[in-house]
C-alpha cells in the first residue's frame, strides 16, 4: 500500500515541474562564473570591505578633540559614542538586510546600502550639532553593515568551498587594512582641511564604491537567480506549473518566510547557549577595540604632547596586533584543528581552544596600555601595550566567528 508521504510526493512531481540549472557546468550558475566575472565582483567586494567597516569605523577617532571643540563639548561619554555608533548601525543593519537578501536577492541590497551609506555620511560633514552628527553616522552605519551581512555569502556563492579560503582571506586583509590606514589619513586630513573633509573624503570613496558595484557587480544568490529563470520560462512555455528547485518544498508565502528569516538571528542566540556566549565575547571584545580607539587622542596628544597630524600613527599598534592575530590565530586553529580530526575529533568547537592563550592577551595589553601612559614613560610603551591588545582581540575574535560560521 503507498503510503501518504510516497503519494503526496508522486503528486507534486506530476504537478510541478522543477527548474534547476543545466548540469554543474551552467553557466548561469555563480560557480560557473567566467574567472575575469568572479575576479571583478571579489574586487568590488574587496573595495566596499574597505571603506565601509575598517575605513569609515576609524577614520573619524582622531578628529574628535576637533569635533568636540567645535559643537562646545567637553563629555567624554558623547565623544565616544559619536566614534561608536557607527558599529552600533553596523550591528543593527545585518538584522533587517539578511532576511530582505532572501527575498530580493544581494544586488539591490548592495546597491541600496550603499546609497544610504554616501549620502548618510555626506550628511554627516554637513552636521550642525553632535545629535545630527550620531543620528547620520548611525544610519550610514547601517548602510555599510551590507557587505558585514552579504559578502560571505556572495564569496560562498562565487567559489567552491576548496577555493573559499583564500578570497575570505582577502576580505579579512581588507578589514585589516583599515585600522592601519585611516586614522592616519584622519588625522593629515583634519590638520590640512578640518573634520568635515573626513566625511567628504569618505562619502566619495563610498560614491565610488555605488557606481563600481551598480557597473560590474553580479546578482549570485541561487534561488534569486533560478526563479528569474522560471519566470521566463513561463513567459516562453506558458507553463504556470513551473517551480523554482527551492520554493518547490516551501509552503510559507513571502510575508511568512520574511518574518522567519527576520527573527531567526534573535532566536539563535537568545536558544543557543554557544551562540549567546560567543556572540557576547564578540561583543565585548569589539567594544574594547572602541574604547581603546577614543583614549588614543587624550593619551597622545595631551599627555605625549604629539601634533594632531601625527596622531594617526597612534592607532598603528592596534592595526600591527590585529594583523598578527588575524594571521597567528587562524594558522594556530587551523593545526589544532587539523591535528584534531586525525584522532577523529571534527567538533567546530576545537576552534574556542586557541582562547585559552589568546583572551588573556586582551587583559594584559589594556593594562601595559594603562599603566605606562603617562609623561615619565617612553611613548613606545604603551603603544606595545595597543600591540599586545590588538593581537589578543583579533584573534579572539577569529576564534570565536569560526566555530558558529562552521556550525550554522
């Protein structure tokens, strides 16, 4: 007798005719991609990886003394969020931009984050009041959360899983540039041309960025892609029976599926203990990057004495320690890892392991830092101590992300 499953199967197939690509060698297919098409989309990534998280995060720091004095300010607390909500948009833009992602696809979310992005942080060297100034520096935070939330799946998209680490690579080189670069760009910008030309500089990079996406990026998300194709399929064949391969099992309309898309981040982290608590060493461990960001301008120029153009060069022993972690704490969970699956062990979680040596780092760095800032002590001293605490901090954070980008 056939059972209720084998029927209700039998029944969709002879009701439903399933489009999917041509074989593994379709060239619609992202993964099969010309290699002058995948290398122009990984480079425009690369760009907005750029200028969007590294660059636009820190650029600011050492301009607000300047900004400060400006508005006729002198809370030290308002300084610091003016420098830290732009994470906080960062943060919040990935909620509302994945579950979108999966309806309309990743280009039109890349290219509508990054208008929001130029003319958000254009809006923000025409601020006239600190208010205005965080209320813009927040959205065009959200803005630029677009690559934070859509470039791993679009470097996912691109290339096998043999030939994703090396691009993933590249991003995270980029992020890394940013650290090194624009607070020294920041602090020569702000001497020659005044604060606001921070924000210029960086919405015409921004601007750049929209137009290089909006001429050479390609839409990559699969089920986008394939129910574009059904759709003129229909046209074509006027057949209405035809089926995207991954809306041929779901049942949930588009409101339906939006809204689970929407709070299945909340869900997993407020029902997963693994996520809550990584996610929450993420957290503090980014914050303590931002709070070490805005006492660089008092520790250096009040108490070193360094000109304001210089001051940049401040925020170098953190952009030297997060390289070394980067680097260091993936290569370290990488042969704990694969020493590890030798003796059968594949748990994700062996990557938390490196934390052992690593968070500690964190700790030690900030009180160097603390301890040495001061007229009697050399400048190096505490610069090592920002080295020391970079080196922590990154490669914490390395070994945090990787257990939940293997498990989820």
């Amino acid at each position: 007798m056939e059972s209720p499953h084998t029927s209700l199967a039998s029944e969709k197939e002879r009701q439903v005719n399933v489009v999917d690509w041509h074989g593994n060698d379709d060239a619609a297919n992202p993964r099969n991609f010309a290699s002058w098409k995948k290398t122009i989309n990984i480079a425009c990534i690369f760009f907005m990886s750029f200028v969007s998280r590294p660059f636009t995060s820190s650029v600011v720091a050492p301009a607000i003394p300047e900004i400060m004095k400006d508005f006729r300010s002198t809370d030290a607390y308002l300084s610091a969020f003016v420098t830290s909500i732009y994470v906080l948009g960062y943060a919040f833009g990935p909620l509302l931009i994945s579950p979108l992602s999966e309806q309309y696809g990743r280009l039109p979310l890349y290219h509508l984050c990054n208008v929001l992005f130029t003319i958000c942080t254009l809006a923000c060297g025409r601020a006239n009041s600190l208010g205005v100034l965080a209320v813009f520096r927040f959205f065009a935070g959200v803005g630029g959360s677009s690559v934070f939330a859509l470039a791993p799946s679009s470097l996912g998209d691109l290339m096998v899983k043999e030939k994703r680490g090396g691009v993933i690579a590249l991003i995270g080189l980029a992020y890394n540039l940013g650290p090194a670069i624009s607070p020294t760009a920041g602090s020569y910008l702000n001497a020659a041309k005044g604060w606001r030309w921070i924000f210029y500089l960086t919405a015409i990079l921004g601007g750049i960025g929209t137009v290089l996406s909006m001429l050479c990026l390609s839409e990559t998300y699969e089920p986008v892609l394939l129910r574009r194709k059904t759709v003129r399929l229909r046209n074509e064949t006027e057949n209405e029976n035809l089926r995207a391969r991954p809306d041929v099992d779901t049942a949930a309309g588009n409101l339906e599926a939006f809204g689970t898309a929407m709070f299945m981040p909340l869900r997993m982290l407020f029902s997963s203990r693994p996520i809550f608590f990584t996610s929450l060493l993420t957290a503090i461990g980014y914050g303590y990057i931002y709070v070490l960001y805005t006492t660089l301008p008092t520790t250096f120029v009040e108490t070193y004495k360094w000109a304001p153009k210089i001051l940049g060069l401040a925020y170098l022993g953190t952009a030297v320690g997060n390289l070394i972690g980067m680097l260091g704490g993936a290569a370290i969970s990488d042969n704990l890892v694969k020493q590890r699956a030798l003796r059968g062990d594949t748990r994700p979680e062996n990557r938390l392991l490196p934390m052992i040596f690593w968070w500690p780092l964190v700790s030690i760095g900030l009180f160097i830092y603390a301890w040495t800032a001061q007229h009697g002590v050399h400048w190096i001293a505490p610069l090592i101590g920002t080295v020391i605490f970079g080196a922590g901090a990154m490669s914490a954070i390395v070994s945090l992300m990787s257990p939940r980008s293997a498990s989820f």
